[in-house]
C-alpha cells in the first residue's frame, strides 16, 4: 500500500493497521514520558488507539500525529484525576529482584529527575513533556492543551523555577552549576 506525504514531513500509512504499525513505538514513548509509568502509558495509547480507530477516516484527513498527541495529553490528564480510585497503596515496596544489577550514580540521578518531574502539577508537566520531548513551540502547545500561548509560557516557568528549586546540590554541582 502507498503512502501519503503530511505537512509535518514524515510519510503517513493509508491504513489504521499500518499507521499503528509504523508509529505505535513513538505514541507509546511519548505517553510514557508524559505520565513517567509504562503500563500507564500502554493502557492510555491503547485507549486512544480504540477510539481513534472508530473515526479513523475523519482523523487521517487531518493530521493524525498531532490529533493523537493531543488525545493523549487530554486523556492523561483525565486519568490522572480518577486514577487513585483504581489503584491500591502498599505498605511495604515489593523486594528487589535477585540478581538486578546495581543502580549507577546515572540512574539515580535520573530517578531523582523522574520524581521531581511527577511531582509538578499535570499541566506543567504536560507543557515540558510537549516542549521538550516532542519539541513544539509555545503555539502548537497551546493548540494541544486548549489554551492560550502566554499560559503555556506561564506553566513552563513555574515548572523549570520548581523544578531548579528541587534539584539536590549534589546534581547541580555534577552538571557545573
């Protein structure tokens, strides 16, 4: 089967088989990065994929990168509303898997990013995931979230002022602070 040539550059699959084939690994990192939880991201690409597939004719004459980038955020920041009543607190952690490798300083430092990053409110996280990981400008951001440009460039200040605010000396010092 062809494909069709869409503005953003990349060539998109005719079919809703073939779109989800071909681009279903980087809605999936997306997700991941915005909610910083693999299973959570799968059950919300999985969750939008079911509904996009039901519309499909109408969403590839758009562009469906971008609808489905913007369902995405949507849904994530609705299910981080609801998503307490789903699931359960345990008192204790599970126990580590024998045989896991060490954590590096790396990886400690990037699980301390992580739990910085959570703990900024959906919306800031939602304007520096889309900033930062998939790249868009303040317009396009504000185009996803349903709000003006000037927010979005409100809700990346505070979340960058926290998330600096945060950071433990010893990470400032490593990056040459």
């Amino acid at each position: 089967m062809g494909q069709v040539e869409r503005r953003e550059g990349a060539p998109v699959p005719e079919s809703f088989e073939e779109y989800v084939s071909v681009r279903a690994g980087r809605l999936l990192r997306f997700a991941y990065v915005l909610c910083g939880d693999r299973h959570l991201a799968e059950d919300l690409v999985q969750d939008v994929l079911a509904r996009a597939h039901r519309r499909w004719s109408r969403i590839e004459a758009e562009q469906p990168d971008a609808y489905l980038r913007k369902a995405i955020v949507r849904e994530h920041l609705s299910w981080r509303r609801r998503r307490p009543a789903t699931e359960r607190v345990t008192a204790e952690p599970p126990e580590p898997r024998v045989g896991a490798p060490d954590f590096t300083q790396q990886l400690a430092t990037r699980d301390e990013l992580w739990t910085l990053l959570a703990r900024l409110p959906r919306a800031q996280r939602a304007v520096l995931v889309l900033r930062f990981y998939e790249d868009l400008d303040d317009r396009r951001i504000a185009e996803v979230l349903g709000c003006a440009p000037a927010t979005v460039r409100v809700h990346a200040s505070r979340a960058l002022d926290k998330l600096r605010g945060s950071l433990p000396a010893t990470l400032t010092q490593s990056q040459g602070r």
